[in-house]
C-alpha cells in the first residue's frame, strides 16, 4: 500500500472524499442534455438558426481546451482544494448566467465559462485520485467518477424534458443544475483535503517547463495522449447516430430519445464495471481491447441496413466505449506520476481537440457523399482502432510492470 493510500484509510476524509467527488461530477453533465434536447428551443428564444444554436458546443469545447492548458501551468503551481472549488464555483456562475444570460451571445459566453470549470474539475478530481490511492482502489474510485457523469445524464433527459414543458427550458439551470452544483461546491470545502496527510505540496516538485518536458518525452505518455485525440474524434460518432436512425429507418424522435437513453444506462454500467476489469487484466489491456471493439461495432452500425442489427451494435458500442473511457483515464492516471496534473491537463487538452475535429469531419464526409452515413462510420469508427493501435503498442502500463 502506497503512503498516499495510507493516508487516505487513516484521514477522516478519506471514506467522504470520493462521494463529495462523485456529487461534484454530476454538475458537469447538464450541459450536454440542454445541447441534445433543447437547441431548437434556445434558436427560437434568441431568434438563431439550429445551426447557430448549436455553436453553443463549439464555445463550450473552445472552454475545455483552454481550460485544459492553463492547467499544464496551474496543476504545477497550485494546492488541489483551490482547483477544486475554483472549477466548481465557474460552473456555478456558468449556471446562473446561462439562466439570466439576456441573448445569444451571453449565453455563449457562460456556455464557454461552463467547459472551462468543467476541465479545471475533471483534471483536478482525477489527479486526486490518482496521488491518493493506490492502483487497485483509483480504478474503483474513477469508475465511480464516470458513471456519475453517465448516470447523471441518463436521469436528466426525462427530469429536464419534465421541468421544461412545466417552466421552459432555461429552468433546468435553476432546477437541476444549481442544486447540484451547490452540493458539489460544499461538499469539496467540507471534504477536501487543504493538505495531503504526510505529503508536501505534490504539485511543485517541477517547473513548469520540466513537467510538460516529462510529459512530452515520455514515450508511453506521448503514446496516450496520441491515441486521446484519435478516440476523441471517433467519440463524436453519435453525433450522427440519431440522424441515421431517422433518416435511414424513419423513426420518430421520441424513440430516438429513447434509444439515446438506454445507451446512457449502457455506459453507466461499462463504467462501473470497467474498474474491476482494469484492476483484473490491466488498464493497459482493458483499455486497447476495449477501443478496438468499439472501432468495430462502431462501422458496423454505421452500415448496417437492418434495425435491430444497428440497434444491437450500437448497445455494443456504448458498451466498450464507456468501459475504454474509464479504463483509459487509469492508464493516464498512471503515466508520468511526478507530473500527473499536466498529464492530465495535457490529456483534457487533446481530447477537447478531438471533438471538436469530430464533428467537423463526420458533417464533412455527410456533406461530400450526399448523406451516406456509411462512410461517416468507417472513417470515426477508423479513428478508434488507430487509437487502439496506438494504446496496445506503444504505451506502457507502469502499475503492471
């Protein structure tokens, strides 16, 4: 047992510190069901196009990937309870103004303002976890992390159509998200460690130029965040996945709806199932086997012609995507330990690239070949087992070595 997770056995926080963590990842997940359900409600109340609206996302990546390298420098230079509240208390202010925001372009400023605290939060709960406890408890603890973001948004698709033909869509802000943003805000004050027991402040033992150069020569690390931007594209493949449903099969949106919804509840699961399988056959392996399942299952559905074979294959890659996406923060987790928090940052940074590369490519290949949805998943689902190419041959998995 490492003396981090010593620590955390014997510090009166340590049983509370991953529930306060699992309540402040919830917060994180609104904003991704307002962008899937309400972007004609949001063009209607500003006067925009869909298409406008749903810059929204673009602004909110733009956030996340700033974010993300500014905290190669702040994770460098910064105690993690500060990090922490600070992430949270930006997704507090993105949640008020996103509710009083008076037009458009307010509302992009506080979606932008949303991405950055939500990277500041990912990043940092992540590093926690990863200086605290030991390898077989972090890939537990991360799992938990996962699949209360995934869950969160499984129950806020009904929760925030309710609340929404009640009061309007900008109510979910106030109704949903500020209740739970304040949870995860005192919970962090009240749990979080000013601290570490038995440590120094972990984050200063490099400058900051020598942690991103531990980061970046290292060859495995180099490999992860590699293969991070080319899973990270492949991700944005269910952008798409609802148009094809109908388009080619003429469904009706609520099934969709529905559809999307059961999926969450697949990956609330993968997540929680991907900790015991990191921990049994290694993040390294879980992670490769994982993304190159998902690459597969992801071209298939794409060009499937038959409903249930798609609906089937789509289940499946929900499944290996969530169980890869957690198993892989693992392996990153366990890169470069002297200089976790910029891995991590760096890691958010690339992945922020990713989907926002994703979706330019996938609206590309629809837009060249007359909306063949087909090459759309050949070319996303391509991206994941380069990706797994990437995770089986050339990173390394330093807790198994």
């Amino acid at each position: 047992m490492s003396d981090g997770d010593a620590a955390a056995e014997k510090a009166s926080w340590g049983r509370l510190l991953v529930p306060a963590l699992v309540v402040g990842s919830m917060s994180m997940s609104i904003s991704i069901t307002m962008l899937q359900l309400f972007l004609v409600d949001i063009g209607s109340t500003f006067n925009v196009s869909v298409g406008v609206a749903s810059q929204l996302a673009t602004f909110n990546h733009a956030g996340e990937f700033v974010s993300a390298l500014l905290m190669g420098i702040l994770a460098v230079r910064l105690r993690y309870k500060p990090l922490i509240l600070g992430g949270l208390l930006f997704l507090l202010f993105s949640v008020v103004g996103s509710f009083f925001a008076p037009d458009f372009v307010i509302l992009q400023f506080f979606f932008a303002l949303e991405g950055f605290g939500t990277v500041i939060f990912a990043v940092i709960s992540h590093t926690l976890i990863g200086d605290v406890f030991a390898p077989q408890k972090r890939a537990k603890a991360v799992s938990y992390l996962m699949a209360a973001v995934f869950g969160m948004i499984l129950v806020s698709f009904p929760l925030s159509g309710l609340i929404a033909n009640i009061a309007g869509w900008r109510f979910n802000f106030l109704l949903q998200a500020l209740p739970i943003t304040l949870a995860g805000l005192v919970l962090a004050f009240l749990v979080v460690p000013s601290k570490l027991q038995g440590q120094t402040v972990p984050v200063r033992k490099a400058p900051y130029l020598e942690s991103f150069r531990q980061v970046l020569t290292d060859k495995s690390a180099a490999a992860c965040l590699t293969s991070q931007i080319l899973a990270a594209v492949g991700s944005m493949a269910p952008i798409f996945g609802i148009a094809l449903y109908r388009e080619r099969f003429s469904l009706p949106l609520n099934f969709t709806v529905l559809i999307s919804m059961a999926s969450w509840a697949i990956f609330v699961a993968g997540s929680l199932t991907a900790g015991r399988l990191a921990n049994r056959f290694g993040a390294k392996s879980t992670t490769a086997a994982s993304t190159l399942l998902c690459g597969v299952f992801t071209i298939v559905y794409f060009n499937i012609p038959y409903l249930w074979g798609a609906l089937i294959f789509n289940f499946l890659t929900a499944c290996f995507a969530s169980i890869g996406v957690t198993s892989y923060t693992c392996l990153a987790l366990a890169q470069v330990p002297k200089s976790r928090g910029t891995m991590m940052s760096l890691n958010s940074a690339v992945e922020a690239l990713g989907t926002t590369i994703g979706p330019a490519v996938g609206g590309a290949l629809l837009f060249l070949t007359s909306e063949f949805y087909g090459v759309v998943g050949l070319a996303l689902g391509g991206m994941f087992l380069a990706s797994a190419m990437f995770r089986f041959f050339l990173a390394k998995d330093p807790t198994r070595t």
